[in-house]
C-alpha cells in the first residue's frame, strides 16, 4: 500500500528545538514529546510504520521559526520520500510573497504552510490576500493550521471566506476536523478548492463524522496524516482500523494527497 503522511515533521534537532517544553504533548496530545533524532532515523521510523511518503511543513511566524532552507536541506537528502512546504509568516508584508516565490520556484517547494494563530490573523484578513494571490499565481496550494488551540483564529467561517474569494486556491484545512467537525464537513463538500486533513485530533470524542464522510461523501477530499511529532506516526493504524470501503482506503491515504501535491 502506497501512504502519504500528509503532515509528519522529521524530529530533527533543528525542528524540535522549536519545542524545548514536554509539558504540552501530555496536555494537548496524549503522547509523549519525542527526543530528537537524525534524518535518517526519522525515515527508517516511516518505514517502520508503513509510510511511503511525507509532507514536511515548515514554520514561519513571529512566535516559531524554522528555516525553509533547512526543510530544503530535508527533501533534497531525501527526494522520494518527502515534500516541503514552505512556513511564511504574513507579517513580513512584501518579503513573505518574495519568499513563496523564492521556495516554489527555486527550492521547489509544493506549496506554503500557515498558522494563523502565532500572527493573530484569520485566515480571511486582509495580511494574507497577497500570500493567496501569489499561490494562485503559481498554483500551488495552501496548508492552513486549525484546531481547537488555533480556536479563535482560525474557525471555518473563514475558510469559508476564503474558499468563495480565491476559488482556484487549494486549501488544506489541517487538524481541520474537531471540534468543528460538521461545519468543515460541509465546507470540504460545498467547495471544490477545500480539503480536509484530520491529523491530532481524529480520535477525540465528537470527530467520528470525519470518518463516516471521508468513507462516503468526502471520499475524495480527506487526507490522512499523523500531524508527528505532536501524535504517533504509528497513527496510521489506528485510522485504518475504521471499516473504509476497500476502493475509498487508497485515496484517503495516497491519492487525494498526490492530486494535491500535483503528483502521479
């Protein structure tokens, strides 16, 4: 089985240390912080599990920075197995839409990562028009993280902006299911540009729709992923435990994401 783990940063010294504290993986989590590791340590762990493939999503806010040239370093060490998105924090104005340009086109990035909450911003306020305009330019898509810490900024009704306001713009609503778990349901049905990627959270009380959807009416616009390092990337069986149609189980774990990520 081919699997792609939509969303599976490498626990990397370099990544990690954005995360010193342990504290909020037994809170928010469920599982233990994980201790940094080479590169090739981390791939071996997707082996292990199962994983073919991985989106490596960078972080750039006012908050949290990792450098996109290092998620470059990344992909370029391992170019079968994993794709990089860019972080971009809104608040650098003109210089963020240079850096997507910069990453797309030179280092090859899929497409921007971003977190509306470490800027303050929701997704449909006006600092990331120029972000969207430049991905749809390029066409490449958007990862938007939301969630119950997000709360505030990032909830589905500016998704829903959003997705009305740029429609040729792929959004990846990701951790995008509890607690809101109906609203993005309807919003990955209503809109063609939005899909849903359901890592962290799936398993909490109240999210179970997700399943039910992406097993029926969103077949083809739900994307499995782990969210590691924050939960297990042993995550993958657990989801697959869920009695998926035989013909849904590949799309839900490669080919919704390869559409996405604009391959084979």
């Amino acid at each position: 089985m081919r699997v792609i783990d939509f969303r599976a940063r490498p626990n990397t010294e370099q990544y990690m240390g954005m995360y010193p504290d342990p504290r909020p993986w037994s809170r928010f989590f469920d599982c233990a912080r994980p201790e940094p590791v080479s590169l090739e340590a981390f791939i071996k762990a997707l082996d292990g599990v199962g994983v073919s493939q991985a989106v490596f999503t960078g972080r750039q806010t006012p908050v949290n920075t990792l450098s996109n040239d290092y998620v470059h370093e990344c992909v370029q060490a391992y170019p079968d197995r994993l794709f990089g998105f860019a972080g971009i924090d809104p608040t650098k104005g003109e210089a963020a839409v240079r850096e997507i340009e910069r990453t797309v086109t030179e280092l090859g990035m899929k497409g921007i990562s971003i977190d509306p909450h470490s800027s303050k911003r929701a997704p449909d306020d006006d600092i990331w028009h120029p972000l969207y305009d430049k991905c749809t330019e390029l066409g490449v898509p958007v990862i938007v993280t939301m969630g119950p810490i997000v709360g505030k900024w990032a909830p589905p009704i500016s998704i829903d902006n959003v997705a009305e306001q740029f429609p040729k713009l792929t959004i990846v609503c990701s951790h995008g299911v509890w607690p809101q778990v109906t609203e993005l349901i309807a919003l990955a049905y209503k809109y063609e540009n939005v899909y849903l990627e359901s890592s962290i959270y799936e398993f909490l009380p109240g999210a179970q729709p997700i399943f039910d959807a992406a097993n029926t009416i969103l077949q083809d616009k739900v994307i499995y992923a782990s969210g590691f390092p924050f939960r297990p990337l042993a995550d993958l069986q657990r989801f697959l435990e869920y009695p998926f149609a035989p013909e849904v189980v590949d799309k839900l774990v490669y080919g919704n994401a390869a559409g996405v990520l604009g391959i084979e």
